[in-house]
C-alpha cells in the first residue's frame, strides 16, 4: 500500500516542490524550471523570431510562453493587483528584475532551444569575456523588443522564477514614506529609474546587483563624488574610465532623470542599513 500511495503522489509532489522552488529560505512563490520541465508541467512550446542582444543578430527560438508559464504560480492576481515584480534567477546567482504586469504582456517566450544551432546541439556558444558559453538550460526573448526597452530583461541561463510583492524584492533599496512631499517625489522617481536601469548591477543598502559596486553602505557614493562628476559619470562612465563595462546613458536619460537619481541617492544616504559586517561611517 505504502509503494502504490507513493507512486500516485510522486509525481504530484515533484510538481509541488517544483512551484514552490527554495520555499525552505522563502516564503514567496517560486518556479524551478528543470524541475517543472521534467514533470512535463510547463504549457506548449512555440516558435519566435528576435533581434537577439546576446548574439547580436537574429535568431529563432523554441519555447515556453512566459505568461502561461508565470499562470503556475499562485495567486497571480492579487500578486498582480499589490504590484509585485517577478525576478528571474540564473544559475550563478544572477537575478533580473521587472513587473509582474509587464512579465505578463503577451510577447515573452523562455526559450529551451535555438533553432539555428547545428544537429544535434540545443544552443550556439557565444563570448562572454573570456569565456565561451551558452543560455542553457532557458533563456528569456521578447520578440519586437529592442534591447534599449531597459524595462524587458533578457537573463539567459535561467534556472528559476520567482515572484515577490514590491516591498519585499526592494524594502531596503526603497526611499521611505513620508518627508516633504516634493523630495519624496523626486526621490520615488529616482528610484524607478534606479530599479529600471542600475539595480541588476549596483546594489543600495546590498539590495541588487553584485557586478558592481554597491552605492549607499558603508558610505554612500554621494557623500565623495561631487554633484557634476556624478552627473557626468552616470550619463557616461566611458569618458572617465577605460573599459567601463557601464553602458553610457546618453540619449537616454535628460537632465530631470539626472536630477531624479540623484534626489533618490541623496535620500538613501540618510537611510543605511548597517550591520557589524557593514558598519556606516
């Protein structure tokens, strides 16, 4: 009785722990790919075509739709409706963050394999510094988006899914409520634009990237960068380091996004969160 009872749970189980993902270290709902691919939960594969920003040219791909994929997790509407963000985990650690509305818009395909790889290959190597690798096992394409729409990510060795309401994924990077109605704005503003374009590499209070620095503990990059250089260094940080891996923000930030970030990184410096392994000056 006991092997016939787990034979029929099994495979139920193996669904289970594959949308709920680590939910030992999170209370937050979360898809583990390989896990729902082998128990032949994720919905039916389609075919799309992109400007690939990886490879620098177009490819075709074959995959899973991102919206029917993200409809495994649950209670996806009230998630939706309180604003939460889906954050997409590759292999090593690296997360990429957007809205869960616009993870949802109809485009977005978590691709398994490329259709211009040779016979018997389910991906084409490409560079990555010294390296040569590849997306595998997923890797997320939005077909009519260009690479210069900040607000898509296009993370590639995607393992994970997760999705998380506003304040837990950004609590500690987020500028407080309250204060003089004006700065407050600008510093909420500043932020939106510090989620969309700098927290998948920077970190504020360590929320965010880690391939580059982290910009509020123990000081804050406001408190020795004067205003000018600052600016500057945010527009293009080309032109005061040799081989910056930041991309310049020239066409596409103005002045009142400049002053924006700036309010929002001024703001934090009043807002640390210091522990003994981050002490605050």
């Amino acid at each position: 009785m006991k092997i016939s009872i787990c034979l029929v749970l099994g495979p139920l189980l193996a669904f289970a722990l594959a949308i709920s993902g680590h939910a030992a270290d999170s209370e937050h709902p979360s898809l583990d790919l390989p896990a729902l691919a082998a128990a032949g939960k994720l919905p039916a594969q389609v075919e799309v075509t992109v400007d690939d920003p990886v490879y620098k040219q177009r490819k075709s791909y074959i995959g899973y739709p991102l919206a029917l994929v993200l409809k495994l997790i649950p209670d996806l509407a009230r998630l939706r409706a309180e604003g939460a963000v889906a954050i997409f985990e590759a292999a090593d650690g690296y997360k990429a963050v957007m809205r869960l509305d616009k993870a949802l818009a109809p485009g977005g395909v978590i691709a398994r394999r490329d259709l211009n790889a040779p016979p018997g290959a389910d991906w084409l190597p490409f560079k990555q510094g010294k390296e040569s690798i590849t997306p595998a096992p997923y890797y997320l394409v939005w077909p009519g988006r260009g690479h210069d729409d900040w607000t898509y990510v296009w993370p590639y060795q995607l393992v994970r899914i997760a999705v998380e309401p506003f304040a837990a994924a950004f609590g500690a990077a987020a500028p407080p409520s309250g204060g003089k109605a004006g700065a407050n704005e600008a510093a909420r503003e500043g932020f939106d634009l510090f989620r969309t374009y700098c927290l998948r590499c920077h970190s504020i209070n360590l929320v965010g990237g880690d391939l580059a620095p982290e910009l509020n503990v123990p000081r804050n990059i406001g408190e020795y960068w004067r205003p000018h250089h600052l600016r500057a260094f945010i527009l293009d940080a080309g032109a005061y380091r040799a081989r910056s891996k930041m991309p310049s923000f020239k066409g596409v930030l103005g002045e009142a996004e400049l002053n924006a970030l700036l309010a929002y990184l001024r703001t934090m410096a009043a807002h640390k969160i210091c522990d003994p392994d981050n002490p605050c000056e």
